[in-house]
C-alpha cells in the first residue's frame, strides 16, 4: 500500500488538500452499509500534533518524506478527526499497513469509508478494493461494485478497471457496462483493462465487434502486462486478422498511446 502513501503526498501538497470534495454523483445501489469499528487513536506517548494547522500539515509533509510514518502519525489522525477526507484517506493507508501505528485493517477501513462517503475519490476506489477482497471488512460484492462505480463516475482508471473487471466476470447482462469502464481506464492506459476489453470487443456479444480494436488494446495490454494470458489472447486474435486489419490496428495503436496521459 505505499503507492497510497505516494499518492497521499501528492494530494496534501495541493492548497486544497484540506477543504471537504463535493460529494460524488455516483448511480445510487440500494444496499445496506456495513458497520466498521470506531477509529483508532494515537498510541500513548506518541509526540503530540502541533496545534497550529499549517504547522501540522508542514510536519505530516516533512515526515511521510523522510519515512517517519510515527511523527506524521498524530497530526495525520487531528487533520482526520476533523473531516478532511485526503487525511482520513491517509490515516486509511498508515493503518493498513502498520507504518507509524499498529497495523489494523479493520481501523483502516473505518477512515476509508469516512472519505469515501465525502465523495474522495481514491478512498471510494480502494474501499471497493477492501469489500471486494474482504480486506478489513467482511467481502461483499454488492458494495465493492458500489464504491467502484462511485469513484469510477469521478474518472478514477484503478475504480474503472476494476469495476469493468468485476462486472465481466459476472452475468452477461454487465458485460456491455463492462465494456464501458474497461474502455474508460484503457483510455487512461490502465494496462489491467486492456487484456479484459479486447476479449470483449473480440468476441462482440456485449459491443459490436471489432477485430481492429481488438487486435490494438490486446497488442498495448501485452506490452504493458506480460501475464501470459495476455500474450497468448494477444496472438489469438492475431492469427484471426487480416494483413489490411493489422495495418489498421498498428495505426490505431499509435493514435491511442499518443492520446494517453501523461
């Protein structure tokens, strides 16, 4: 998880990391939440917060650089405490991996639920995550694909490609969604949705097909994710084209890593 920690960093160091998102416009999923356990405090004898706000955000900045998770760790919970989703996001990801405080998955999954039900995008991203893979909370499928959708609507790739994932390998009436998000976070260059979207649009059950398509988000996936089983749809589609279709695709291939971001 410290790619969260990576990203925390980069969201405190905007000026706006402390103002509340708005909440997400997300397609509402009537199901009941699940309950998490209270958050968890600071260990006794941990170095208080300073008192000072800009002071405290100075400090969490300073000591998340340096890998001091312990002295970023109770200014990061005061921040928190005071509903500002980036840092509830980022005591999520200090207590999910223990840096700086006990490791505690389920205390984890408390902040994350916290800022996701603010709107904060990556906290509805990896709360997904959690109900999917039952990490700190019990599994649940219908709230994994909830918080997926959620952060999806808000143009996060990870959210995207894993909400395509989930729903194709669910029933077939999700695959044209699938398709949908598979398509958003490939776009962003997830290379995890490429493999998934070129089945998709190969086999043209949910979407129309189309081998030129196919051939191009299957060739970029390959390069991007040398899982075999990526490779292998890679050359199966390969062999199913035409000379003038692999043109076509090579060409669409170019187009569509120029327009990824940077």
């Amino acid at each position: 998880m410290l790619h969260l920690l990576a990203l925390s960093l980069l969201i405190l160091a905007s000026p706006a990391h402390a103002k509340r998102p708005p909440k997400a416009a997300a397609a509402e999923v009537k199901v009941p939440e699940a309950k998490v356990p209270e958050a968890k405090a600071p260990a006794a004898g941990a170095t208080p917060a300073p008192s000072d706000p800009a002071a405290r955000a100075e400090l969490v900045q300073d000591a998340l650089a340096r890998g001091d998770f312990a002295a970023a760790w109770p200014s990061v919970l005061v921040e928190a405490d005071a509903g500002s989703a980036p840092y509830e996001f980022l005591a999520c990801s200090l207590l999910f991996d223990g840096l700086g405080v006990a490791k505690d998955p389920a205390a984890a999954a408390t902040w994350c639920q916290r800022s996701a039900e603010q709107g904060f995008p990556d906290a509805q991203w990896y709360l997904g995550e959690m109900y999917a893979a039952g990490m700190g909370v019990a599994a649940d499928p219908a709230l994994a694909i909830k918080w997926l959708r959620a952060s999806s609507e808000q143009g996060d790739g990870r959210a995207q490609a894993s909400l395509g994932a989930t729903l194709f390998r669910g029933p077939d009436t999700g695959h044209a969604e699938a398709a949908r998000w598979l398509d958003a976070a490939a776009r962003q260059g997830a290379a995890s949705a490429m493999g998934p979207l070129a089945l998709i649009l190969y086999g043209g059950t949910a979407v129309p097909q189309d081998k030129v398509l196919a051939y191009a988000w299957s060739h970029l996936g390959a390069q991007l994710d040398a899982r075999q089983s990526v490779t292998s749809l890679r050359f199966m589609i390969a062999a199913d084209v035409t000379p003038e279709e692999k043109l076509q695709a090579e060409a669409k291939m170019k187009e569509l890593m120029a327009a990824f971001p940077r």
